[in-house]
C-alpha cells in the first residue's frame, strides 16, 4: 500500500473507508445536429426516450438506431459542458472544484486539474457548434493571464486554487504548493487549447504565446530532487515532507509523458524508466473473470486510470517495452464491466445498461468504487468515458442513462431521508430521491448527476470537474478522436514519446 495515493482523488475529510480504495462517429453529425432544434443547451430536462411520441420514432435501448445514439452523444456532452462553462469562476474562469459546498470548501475553490478537462471540454463545444469561437478564445485568455498571476512553485500549480485571489488553497495539511499530477492535467488541455486556437487574429496568437510562457516554465525536472522519479508535491512551508513518489500503473502517465516532452526542464528517460515502473503495482499479467491484465492493481482499480492520461494521450496503437496500452485499457475496462454484470453482492440495479465503478461521490461521503472496493455505486462517468474502449456496453449505459422509466424504477418515489455524516457543512453532496414521476432522478443542470446508488436509494447531488470532463472529451475521442489528433500533434509531445521509447502510428518518424 506504500505506494497507494491518488491524491487528488480524495478529500481530507474523507473517512477510513476510502483509504482502501483504489465509428458511427463524424459522419452521422450533421445528421444529428439537423434533428437537433437547439444550437445551445439551456433545458435541464432529459426527455423520456421511450415515451411513445418520442420525436425519435424508436425506444432508448435500441442498438440499432445510430442516428439516435449520436443525438444522445451531444446532448450528454452539451448539458455536461455547461459545467465548464455556465459554472466556471466568474474571476478566473477556472473550473470550480465542485458543484456544491460540503467538506467545508467553501465557494471559490477551483481545481487546477480539472480546469484542463474543461478547456478540453470548451474545444468540443467550439467544434461542434455550441459554443462560440471567439467566446471561448476571451474566457482562456482571461483565464491564462489569471494564472500568469496565480500561485506556482517553480512553474509548477497547486492542486487547488482561490479562483478570485489566486491563492494556494491547501488540499491537506502539508499539501499547499505544487502538484506535479494536478499540473500535468491542466497542461494537457492548456497545450491542447493552443493547438486548436490556431488562426491568426490577435487574440488567438496572444492566447497560444501566453500557453507557451506558462508552458516554457514547467521545472518538470525540478520534481525529481536529482533522483530516477518525480515527486508528486512540493510546498514552500514543509517542502519535500509529503515524500510521494509517482509511481506504479494508476492515473499519472500523462505527467511523465509532458515531464519528458519540455523544452527547457525535461526530465531524462532513465526517470521513467526507473521511477515510473517501480511501484509495487506496476506489472500484474494475472487473470481476472477470463481477462488478462497487463499492469495495475489486481482487478484493474478504478476506472480514471484509463481516462485522466488519455484524455489527450492517445492509446491506439501505444506501445512502449511494458504494454500497449489500448489493449491495456481495454482489459481494465472489461473487467470492470464484467464485475458489474457478475454482481456477486446482488446490488439493486446492476446490469448492461448500468454499470461503472471509478472514484465519486458516495452516500457515506467519497471513495475510489472498483471491483475490490464496491459500495453498489455506480458513477456515469466510468461508463460513459470508456467509449472508446467498449462502445457497445458504453452506449447501452448511455441509452439507460437516458431512460426516464428506467432511472424511476430504481429510484422509486419515497420520503426516505439520506444524510452523510461527512456532510458537516450543507449535507448537499447527498439528497433523498424524491423526484416528480416524469422526472429522471440522476439528470440536472450540468447532465448526469455524479453517481448513483440504488440499493440505498440515492442520488449525488452533485457534480465534480474531474468527473464531467472526461465524459466530454472521452466521448468525442471516440467520435471523432479531436483531442487526441490535437494532442499527439504537438512537436514537444512527439519528442517526448520518442525519448521515453514510445511507438505509435501518431508518431511521427
């Protein structure tokens, strides 16, 4: 367990319980966005698929409507987008943390790591429509030059951020400076953002050139203290204290691939090499419910470690002397998914259409749901941002999803009152399903509530930044691949993947 962290992941009011926790595709979109009336997401309400005057003509767990599916797929990331967009901090324009106000946050909380989900996120509404050009250009403007003005330890941001002051807001005691993995997710949609914005006018050449200054001063190598690893954190108040190396198959690739792609402060390849691959959970190669798991925790872990790093990282094709990690993902995702379908712990509501254990919110608090921790909660998330990794079992759970009749039926009706002991401040991260009979329980202003639980009847809440960005990006990866053709695009990632001896089809010779 010594090398178990997934910081980021939890909140320091979290209980003991979570310290075990661990292509219909382009060519269908303009068919899509003409069946689509509105250009833009404003309705909260998620029409019930099966009704019999559907405008679509078919049920919602039909496999055999694509056109339908693809209406699904922009309406899921259009109400998620909002998120990023409607709820962004009206200073900074950074990503809140969340959605609501428990564990004593308090409201100006951002998430440095979230944020380069949302500016992902923003991307996608851009390029299919929803969101105007120019708009989205002045919000990251403000937001660089916000951040330009923040806190940071050798080029290096926090974990969270006060988005009015740019403060350092602590994440736990000792955790107030820099947090390479947190950084290394705002880069990846940073240096994203400046691929996409590629036109000339100036305010898209300001933004790409205020990326780069932020981007040149990344003392990645900094973060190894001289030795074949990185470091997770750095505070200027307890310095190297926390003593977390990043290590071990889990959610940190994508910091080891940017350490190494940097111009100025790159790390050498013997710190992958030797650092990355020496945690106790790297290799596994067992077998679990018929699937072979190259790396990783013993049944895979939670679901974010096949969809933080490869928001922009693209897997097909991604080999290096350890795996490759397409088939890698795959393998943890069908494990997953087979879990759910096995369901030894008979909990209320597992099935093909729902399904999907990764790190949320729960109805005792937070925890990291996977196969060897499972609470009966599934979070959206975890299904619908394995779409490029099982399509077919990611759609039927998107359909479900989407089914009014079906999320009533395991939400029924009832004066049940659901209060978490972690909810000190507000008690908002949990309510008690109690929804009109037409309303579907686990869908509100930013799409699909953040998890679900039916065998206590309940619903989150809420929503968090981590959670709702990959739904976007990972669905349109699988539509289109936008942002890993944006990503695997950038000369300073391909020099990265060539020095940490990476083969890919997107890598240039």
């Amino acid at each position: 367990m010594a090398q178990t962290h997934y910081k980021h992941r939890f909140r320091p009011t979290t209980p003991k319980l979570i310290l075990w926790g661990y292509t219909i595709v382009s060519m269908l979109t303009w068919v899509a966005t003409a069946l689509e009336a509105t250009a833009q997401p404003t309705s909260t309400a998620a029409p019930n698929l099966a009704a019999k005057n559907s405008p679509l003509g078919r049920a919602s767990n039909d496999p055999n409507n694509p056109i339908q599916d693809s209406i699904w797929m922009d309406s899921v990331q259009k109400q998620t987008i909002k998120y990023f967009w409607d709820f962004a901090h009206p200073t900074s324009g950074l990503a809140r943390e969340r959605s609501n106000v428990a564990y004593d946050y308090g409201s100006e909380v951002v998430t440095t790591g979230g944020s380069g989900m949302g500016f992902m996120s923003l991307i996608v509404g851009v390029e299919r429509g929803w969101l105007k050009r120019e708009d989205v250009v002045n919000q990251l403007l403000k937001t660089v030059k916000f951040l330009a003005k923040a806190d940071h330890y050798h080029g290096i941001f926090p974990h969270w951020l006060n988005g009015e002051t740019g403060k350092t807001i602590p994440f736990s005691r000792k955790d107030d400076g820099g947090d390479v993995v947190e950084s290394a997710y705002l880069f990846q949609g940073l240096l994203c953002a400046r691929a996409y914005f590629n036109q000339t006018s100036a305010q898209e050449t300001e933004l790409r050139n205020r990326i780069t200054w932020l981007w040149s001063d990344c003392e990645w190598n900094w973060y190894t203290q001289n030795q074949n690893t990185l470091y997770w954190h750095w505070s200027p108040n307890n310095g190297w204290s926390m003593n977390h190396k990043i290590q071990g198959w889990n959610e940190c690739l994508i910091a080891y691939v940017l350490a190494a792609s940097h111009p100025r402060f790159a790390i050498d390849a013997k710190v992958y090499h030797k650092g990355w691959t020496a945690g106790n959970h790297f290799k596994n190669g067992k077998t679990y419910l018929d699937v072979t798991l190259p790396l990783g925790f013993d049944y895979g872990g939670p679901l974010f470690f096949s969809h933080y790093s490869f928001l922009g990282l693209n897997p097909i094709g991604l080999k290096d002397r350890y795996a490759n990690y397409f088939e890698q993902n795959v393998a943890h995702t069908l494990i997953n998914y087979k879990h759910c379908q096995e369901n030894i712990l008979k909990f209320k509501g597992y099935g093909p259409g729902c399904w999907g254990l990764t790190a949320s919110d729960n109805y005792l608090g937070y925890a990291a749901h996977s196969p060897t921790e499972d609470l009966g909660v599934i979070s959206p998330t975890a299904a619908l941002s394995a779409m490029p990794y099982l399509p077919e079992q990611s759609l039927s759970a998107l359909r479900n999803f989407f089914d009014v009749d079906s999320m009533r039926s395991l939400f029924p009706p009832g004066d049940t009152t659901r209060v978490s002991s972690l909810n000190n401040v507000s008690g908002s991260a949990n309510r008690c399903v109690n929804t009109q009979p037409n309303e579907n329980p686990i869908w509100g202003p930013y799409g699909f509530r953040d998890a679900l639980c039916a065998k206590e009847n309940w619903v989150a809440n809420s929503y968090l930044a981590i959670d709702q960005g990959p739904i976007v990006v990972m669905i349109e990866n699988y539509r289109s691949g936008l942002l890993w053709n944006l990503f695997m695009s950038i000369p300073e990632i391909q020099h990265g993947l060539k020095t940490l001896d990476f083969t890919s089809p997107h890598i240039k010779p």
